[in-house]
C-alpha cells in the first residue's frame, strides 16, 4: 500500500489537505511496541491490519450537534486492510478526497496502489 510513497514509520501524509476532517471511523486500539493493533472487541474482524491512524477528537465547537455525546472522547481514523471473501480496504475518512483534490503525492500513490492491488 505505502510502496512509491517514500512514507516509514511515524510519517505525516494528508494534514494539508485535511485528509481526516469533520467525521473519521476507527475501532479499538491497544498500543504494542509503539504500533498500533484492533483489539476485536467492537466488532473490528480479527484479521484487520492498522496500517495508519490519525487522533481524533470532538470538536466542542459542535456541541449543540452533540449534545447527548461526552465530548471527551478521543480515538483514532483508522486505515487499514482485512479480507473476508475478498480484500477490504478502509482509509476511515469521508475526506480522502481532499487529498486527492490537493494533489498530495502520498494520498494519490495510496490510492493508486490499493487500486491496482484490488482492480486484479
């Protein structure tokens, strides 16, 4: 996924862009060695890879929107892989597009990748 990227490890893509905006998805995290892995116990299948993540966060200035929800919440946009039938890839974002759009190199040999990968 990340091959032609140039990213490694703790690399920064997409933040220009906003490639994480106002709505993200995610699950469940538990921290190993500094990497990051689904613990399963949302939901998340048991083969789900974490590729990337992003900190994510209520904006309290939505309040009025959320009124029900704790807005001390924090997580992470999740990207990642799992197969079921076939491969299943997430970017946990509504917003990838704005990387697209803004012509991040990053964000567009991502996308080509799984692309190419998934267009077989």
């Amino acid at each position: 996924m990340f091959k032609g990227t140039g990213l490694a490890r703790d690399a920064k893509f997409g933040g220009e862009q906003t490639i994480v905006g106002y709505e993200c998805d995610g699950c469940e995290l538990e921290w190993r060695e500094g990497l990051p892995y689904a613990t399963g116990r949302d939901g998340t299948p048991e083969n789900f890879t974490v590729v990337a993540t992003a900190p994510a966060s209520w904006d309290p200035t939505l309040k009025r929107f959320y009124d029900r929800m704790p807005l001390d919440r924090t997580g992470h946009a999740v990207m990642g892989l799992y197969t079921r039938g076939g491969t299943v890839f997430t970017c946990g974002s509504t917003d990838w597009a704005h990387g697209l759009n803004g012509k991040n190199p990053a964000v567009e040999r991502i996308t080509r990748n799984i692309l190419d990968r998934l267009g077989k």
